[in-house]
C-alpha cells in the first residue's frame, strides 16, 4: 500500500488527536471566558478588553502566514510540521498560567500592559503550535476518507476538551476561590491545572503521528508563488470567508451566551432545575464521602441555594452544565459525520449543517427568561446541527491544499493552513472585540445587574446578529466548488503523480 493511501492506526489517530485538545482549553477558554474574565475578575473596562483582544489576535493572524512559510520550509528527521509541536509544549503551557494570573497590586496601565503582553505571548504560542498542528493532519495521509475519519477523532477530542473546560472551568475557579483565597486566586490555579494537562497531551502528538506526504522533490517555489497561488485558487477564497465570519460567530455567541445564561435568564428558575437535579445539596460535613457523579461533583464544588440567587453561583453551575449537555450532543453527533461525507460528499453536509444552525441560532431570542427548558432543547438542537460542518469543514481545508498542489504543480500545505489560520484568528479577534464594543454601547456594568437595554443587546448577540452571519457561512460553502466528484479525482490523479516521482 502507498504512502498516499495509507490507513491510519486507531492509535494514531488518537494521539494526534491529543494536539487540538490540548489547543482547546486555550482556544474555549478564550471563546467562553476571557471577555468576562478580563472585565470581572481582571478589571478592565469591557472597551479596554476589547481591544487588548483585538491588538492581540490580529497580531497572532498576521503571523499564522509567516508560520506558514516556516513550517513549510522547516527540514528535520522528525518531517516540517510535528517538531513544532515538541518545541512550542512547555513555553505554551507557562504563558498559558500566567495569561491568566492576576499579579497582586497593578492597577492601571501596568494592569493593561501585562494583560496585552501576555496575551500576544499566549496567541503567539497558539499559533507557532496549532497552525503546524492543523497542517500535519494534512500530510499523514492522502487518503480523502481517512482524512475523514482522523478529523472526526480529532473534533471528538476537541469537544471533549471543551466538555471539560465549559463544564469544569468555572466549578474548579469557585473551589479554588473558598475560603482565604478569591476568583483571581482561582483563575490562575485552574489555569495552572489546565496548562500541565496541555503540556502532557502535546508531547503524546508529537510522538504518535508520522508525516507521509512530501512535496515533488524537485520543487522550488518562493513565497511570493506560494501566496500568489491563493488569489487563482476559488476554493480557498471560499473557505477563507466562511472561516473568517464562522470564527467571528464563535467568539462573538461564547461571549454572548455566558451573559445570556448570567443576565438574561432567571436564577430562581434555574435553581429549580438544579434543584431537579439534585444540584443543590448543602456542601458536604466533615469526613462526608465527596459524590461520585459528574453531575453530583459539580453540585457540591459549587454550591447553589436560593441564597445565592443575586450572585453567580447558580448561573455557573446552569450554565456549566448547560455546555456540557450540548458538547455531549456534539460528539455523539461528530461519530456520524464520516458516514454522511461518504454518502452525500462534505459540501453538501456543510451546507445544511450550516443553514440549520442559522435557524437554530435565532431561535433564542423566543425564550422567556424563565423557560430553562426551552433553552436547553435549543442547546441541543443547536449542537445537532452544527456538529457535522465541525470536521468536515478541516477536512476540506486538506482538499484545498490538493487542489492548489493539483492545479499549480506545486504543494504548500503550510501556507494553505496558516492563511486559513490568518481568517480564524481574525474571525476570533473581530468576534470578542465586536461582542465588547456592542456591550459597551449597550451600557453593560461589569458585576452589577444589567438594564433592559444591556439585556436586549445580549439576546441580540445570542441569537438574531449569530443566525444572520450563519447565513453567510451558507452561502460561502455554496460557492466552493469542489464537490464530492471532484475530490475523487484529484485524489487519484495526486496519487499517481506521487507514485511517478516516488518510483523516479
């Protein structure tokens, strides 16, 4: 069997997988905490943050390009994209604890400087690590239903580390936070929880994974071609706008539905689901086993009762398991996406996986404050839909990195992943910064109660402005032109010309 077509090992599979999970209490963090975190517990003003995490993330997409170039031209025993994974494990993981440490006694511009310093570190790691990451998925094989396949292990990998970090993040920063200590106590602690984890998880990707695609030996090509191609190349404008507006939408409804479930929806009625859940016991007596469920455990790190109604603690737990309820859903929904990609072609699943989440989208704006219910179906529904474009859409990103090496004759898998990285970390800066500066005009207060009008902005954001840039995203994968049909044929006319220089 040729390296082109190579199957992968489950244990292959998995231990790449490792690399975009460990990514992701970074990149989650960043989508669902990070603008309270920097206004809350930090204490920025909501405009300040914005445009630290605006300076920061533009910064990290001008430099994905630049990385690109690098990780193409980067020659080792290990290949050009896995060794960056090994260098960039611990420098990751210390930035990533104090990105997230408060320093004890700044206040005003020292306050500003570190966060931004420290931020630009953190997305600059992300991006020396991720962008090689995401490309490597590219060369380790060319088989287009392995790849298929691998990129569904690697977002049921992600998506458990999003389980764990929506789900577990704010439990772990309120128990690290009781007694003599405070939130910022706990941010950094659960930081510094987080970061170990990454550091072990990037060093098993880096060695379990092989690169098994090579460019044509006898290729020479600058940057200025390597860029150049991009313009001639309409798939790659395609996914370059649908990731520059999807990632802007991530950023945008993480920031957007932790206010949701914190302002908009009612703590009483919370508190009773909790309560239905059994989530509200009082914490536990001295030498009192601790409960062995992952529902139980939340309940009891943080503790809710109708005491707390005006503080955070019940929306913290709601909304915790409110994320892990639909990442649950995502992941089951992830295991099917390599069946539908072979039946219907990756297209057409994104699609209607991307239109259906534009309906799903808007449709939280309808829930009264009150309906917990209503809230949590339009959580999995919205997962549901959304769950299929997840790997399917890196998937295609592979195809385009074919069929520039197709139509041009040369391959430059690198650059193709660090432009597309350049869309994602814009989409991410332009989302966070643009959900911050609409709270600012809506007159959001951090930690107090927020008015009508605050509140009508944050269902805004959570749902009517979320579903009319999911349409967008429909129309961009509508104009990518390369259908299942396609992707077969480029697949096996690679294959031969890989098996030609290879013989050669």
């Amino acid at each position: 069997m040729s390296d082109t077509t190579q199957k992968l090992s489950f244990g292959e599979k998995v231990g790449y997988s490792c690399g975009d999970a460990a990514a992701n209490f970074v990149f989650m963090t960043m989508v669902l905490f990070q603008s309270n975190f920097y206004t809350d517990v930090f204490g920025l003003a909501a405009a300040t943050a914005g445009t630290i995490i605006l300076v920061a993330r533009l910064w990290d997409a001008f430099f994905d390009p630049l990385m690109g170039v690098l990780a193409d031209r980067t020659h080792t025993r290990w290949g050009r994209f896995r060794p960056w994974v090994l260098f960039t494990a611990l420098p990751w993981a210390v930035i990533m604890y104090l990105a997230y440490r408060t320093p004890s006694g700044w206040s005003g511009s020292s306050l500003v400087a570190y966060a931004l310093v420290t931020n630009i570190l953190l997305m600059t790691l992300y991006s020396m690590n991720n962008m090689p990451y995401s490309a490597l998925g590219g060369v380790m094989t060319g088989d287009v239903h392995e790849r298929a396949s691998l990129n569904s292990f690697r977002f049921v990998a992600v998506n458990i580390a999003q389980f764990v970090v929506g789900g577990f993040t704010l439990p772990l920063v309120a128990k690290f936070a009781g007694p003599g200590h405070d939130k910022q106590h706990g941010w950094a602690m659960t930081m510094g929880l987080w970061a170990l984890l990454c550091l072990v998880l990037f060093l098993i990707t880096f060695l379990t994974t092989r690169e098994r695609i090579h460019p044509e030996p006898r290729q020479k090509s600058t940057p200025k071609q390597d860029f150049g191609d991009l313009l001639g190349n309409g798939p790659w404008i395609a996914m370059f706008l649908l990731t520059l507006v999807q990632f802007g939408i991530i950023a945008m409804r993480g920031g957007a539905m932790y206010n949701y479930f914190h302002s908009y929806a009612d703590k009483a009625a919370m508190f009773d689901w909790l309560q239905s859940l059994h989530l509200t016991a009082a914490p536990l007596a001295a030498g009192e086993a601790a409960p062995a469920g992952v529902l139980e455990w939340l309940g009891y790190i943080v503790h809710a009762d109708r005491s707390d109604l005006a503080g955070s603690n019940v929306a913290d737990v709601a909304n915790s398991i409110i994320n892990m309820i639909g990442t649950a859903v995502i992941i089951i929904v992830i295991l099917l996406s390599p069946s539908l990609s072979r039946k219907f072609g990756k297209k057409a699943v994104a699609v209607a996986g991307f239109a259906l989440t534009a309906a799903a989208s808007a449709a939280f704006y309808l829930p009264g404050p009150s309906n917990i219910g209503a809230m949590i179906a339009l959580s999995v529904l919205w997962s549901i839909c959304y769950a299929p474009t997840i790997p399917l859409c890196w998937a295609m990103f592979a195809d385009v990195a074919d069929y520039s090496e197709w139509k041009n004759n040369r391959r430059a898998t690198g650059v193709i992943f660090a432009t597309i990285g350049f869309a994602l970390k814009a989409g991410l800066s332009i989302g966070s910064a643009s959900f911050l500066w609409l709270m600012s005009m809506y007159g959001y207060a951090p930690n107090q109660p927020q008015t009508p009008r605050t509140i009508e902005g944050i269902r805004m954001c959570s749902s009517i402005y979320v579903g009319i840039l999911f349409v967008a995203c429909t129309g961009f994968v509508i104009a990518y032109k390369i259908n299942k049909a396609m992707t077969h044929r480029i697949s096996d006319e690679l294959a031969e010309r890989r098996r030609r220089f290879a013989a050669a």
